[in-house]
C-alpha cells in the first residue's frame, strides 16, 4: 500500500505505529507531549498511549539524554527528541559518556537502544543556535550510530528500523527540518533495502554525494546539469556511521569524479573522511581530486544569513565544473 506523505507525517506515523507494537518503547523530550512538538512531529502520541509513554521533560537537554539512558537500562527503549539541533550542545556529555560507551563499558550488560531524534540543519530562517549540522560531531563518536532521511519513504522505513523491539544500539536519527513539509510517496508494505547508501539518481561524468536536505538540492543540480549534457549521479548516503565505503567505491569508481554536499563547516566536516575513502578506492581512475561543497567555516548563522551560508545550485554546479575541467599538471 502506498500512501502520499510528508515527510513530518512519515516520521510521526513511524512513532504511532513503533508506540503500538512494542510496549517498551516511550518518547520523552521537550513539548512533545500535550503540544505534539514544535513541528507536531509527535502530535496524537499522548492522546493515544497517555503521558507515562509519552513525556514532557523540562528544558534540560542533558537530563533528557540521561533520563533515557537510565530508562534503557531498566528495560525501556526510549525515543527521546531534542527539540531544535542547536541545543543538543547541553547534552554532549551525556550522549559521548554515557549513551555511546554504556554497553561497551558494561561489556554488554547495559545495551542501550536509545533513538535520539534530533531535528537538524537549516533551511527554516530559525533564530541562532535553532540550525546546526552535528553529524561530523556524532559520527565521530564510538558508540553511536548516525542516520539522515532525505524523503519520507526513507523517514518512514528508517525510524521503524532502528526504533522499538528493532532497536539494540543508540542510534542519532538526524532529521531534515527543511524537508518535513515536503510530500512524497511511502510504500508502507516495501521498504527496499535499507542497508547503506542509496542512488537517488544514475550518472556517468561525476557523483554527486550528500544526505538529508541537501540531496533535494543535488537532485535540482543534477537536472540542470542534464540540460548541458551532465549526466550526474546523486548518491543518498542515508546512513552518515557507518558510511557505506562500498557504494562510495562502486558510484565514484563508475563516474571517476565525485563532488561532496554537506551543510555543514568544511574544515574537518564528514565531507574529508568521505573524500578520503573515494580517494581510497578510487585512487587509480579518479580523473580530479574529490571536490567539496559546504558551508563555511563560520558559527552557523541566523536566519537572514542563511541564504548566503547554505550549499546552493550555483556552487554545487561550480564544484562539478570544477571536476570536469581539472588537467593534472
């Protein structure tokens, strides 16, 4: 059965159903409760399963981490949300200490499947410090799994993937907030395969990599790029840890050129680790160096900066002109 969904609706429905078939799953986060979020991601959640699974914690980020924490050990398998990407600063601590390294810590004893929802990157006009893009910082951390939908098929499949009596480790289930008004079709029966990267579109002369909202804006350069005769690949990572080497090798072995998307600073962003394993497999075709596309290195900016910030068509369809004309000396 295939239903037309946004992506917000994808995410909230995921809940719904996790809610209803496992008795040990409990959201708990900021409003998610009697409001249903500030997207009303969870909305209808404490109407049907009543506020001891459904819980509004105060604006305690790092309690809110904690509480799950302790509630995974005693059995539960929380899906707490941190309301806005830019306040998950507070709980750092707990999400490096604690969630990551529990059940590495216990050797087992304390497995910790928590799905720390956290509504990410830009695109909204927020105020400062309500748009950031972490991945770099959770991939980056042992312990933790990282997950990016771009569509709400993929919302939809994934959070019911890694949430409920599926869960075993702690998953950060970064969700495009740009994106959660944007609708698309979700087959509820099929999910497809769900393991690694996805080829959101077939190429030939470079791929083009990136996750969450930035694979709507490679999808758009990618038809621009057609018109000139630029047959583009857009690669759909959806999982950021691990990171799918293989199907990095297999798209950029093809294309033998590769321009990285991401809205997040460049220095040190997942972009390198990404350039360093095409550069890795592909060492010996690759016809350029492994180009990037990112925001800058600058605090992520308020809303009327946004614009300025964020990767767009212009300097993605640069970093692919790049590619195309490089000539080694």
């Amino acid at each position: 059965m295939t239903e037309t969904l946004s992506l917000q609706k994808a995410v909230n429905r995921a809940l719904h159903e996790t809610m209803a078939e496992d008795p040990r799953s409990i959201v708990l986060g900021e409003d998610v409760g009697v409001l249903g979020g500030v997207f009303r991601v969870t909305d209808g959640l404490a109407a049907e399963f009543g506020e001891e699974r459904v819980r509004d914690t105060p604006l305690a980020e790092s309690g809110i981490v904690g509480l799950s924490v302790g509630l995974a050990m005693a059995g539960w398998h929380p899906i707490p949300e941190i309301q806005f990407d830019g306040f998950s600063y507070p709980a750092v601590n707990q999400i490096v200490t604690q969630l990551a390294r529990m059940n590495y810590r216990s050797r087992g004893a304390f497995p910790m499947p928590v799905t720390l929802r956290i509504p990410s990157f830009g695109g909204i006009n927020a105020p400062e410090m309500h748009s950031e893009s972490l991945e770099a910082l959770f991939a980056h951390t042992p312990g933790l799994k990282v997950v990016s939908p771009s569509t709400p098929h993929e919302a939809y499949h994934l959070l019911k993937a890694v949430t409920g009596a599926n869960a075993k480790d702690p998953v950060v289930f970064m969700e495009p907030k740009s994106r959660y008004w944007n609708k698309g079709e979700v087959d509820l029966e099929n999910p497809g395969d769900l393991t690694g990267a996805r080829v959101a579109r077939e190429g030939r002369h470079v791929t083009l990599i990136s996750w969450g909202a930035q694979v709507s804006t490679c999808l758009e350069v990618a038809e621009l790029a057609a018109e000139d005769g630029i047959e583009a690949e857009v690669l759909d990572l959806r999982w950021l840890k691990p990171i799918d080497a293989d199907a990095i090798a297999r798209s950029v072995g093809k294309t033998r050129r590769a321009v990285v998307v991401h809205e997040a600073p460049q220095t040190a962003g997942l972009g390198a680790e990404i350039a360093a394993l095409a550069s890795q497999s592909c060492f010996d075709t690759l016809k350029a160096p492994v180009e990037r596309v990112t925001g800058f290195d600058v605090p992520y900016p308020a809303g009327d900066l946004e614009e300025e910030y964020l990767p767009n068509i212009d300097r993605i369809l640069f970093g692919i002109q790049r590619t195309l004309e490089y000539r080694r000396g």
